[in-house]
C-alpha cells in the first residue's frame, strides 16, 4: 500500500516540475503545490479505505 502511494506522489511529482515549466511565476506555483497537497491526501484516504476492504474481505475468507 505504501508503495503504491508513494508511487503516485512521484507521479506527482513529475507532474509539479512539468507544470512549474509551464508556468514560471510563483502564484501559480504556490496554488499547484496546495493542490497536489491536497491530491496526495485525496489518495492516501483512497488507499486506505482500499486495504482496509482488502482486510475485511479477508478476514471473513478465515
């Protein structure tokens, strides 16, 4: 599970230095990295909820 966020914040990432190139002036900048902020949340609650179905489903095989 954490791997695969991590593997989306590098996603991120990428996405950050290909927008920071896109749009030089820091405004922009500020506002692209508050919502990739939030998007890396967004994901990790996702994936969270995921293993946790995961690990009902199961626990009710046992």
């Amino acid at each position: 599970m954490i791997e695969s966020i991590y593997f989306f914040w590098c996603l991120n990432q990428n996405l950050l230095k290909q927008l920071i190139q896109d749009f030089g002036h820091w405004q922009t900048f500020q506002e692209i990295i508050y919502n990739l902020e939030i998007q890396f949340i967004i994901d990790s609650q996702y994936f969270q909820i995921i293993q946790q179905s995961e690990n009902k489903q199961l626990q009710s095989l046992l």
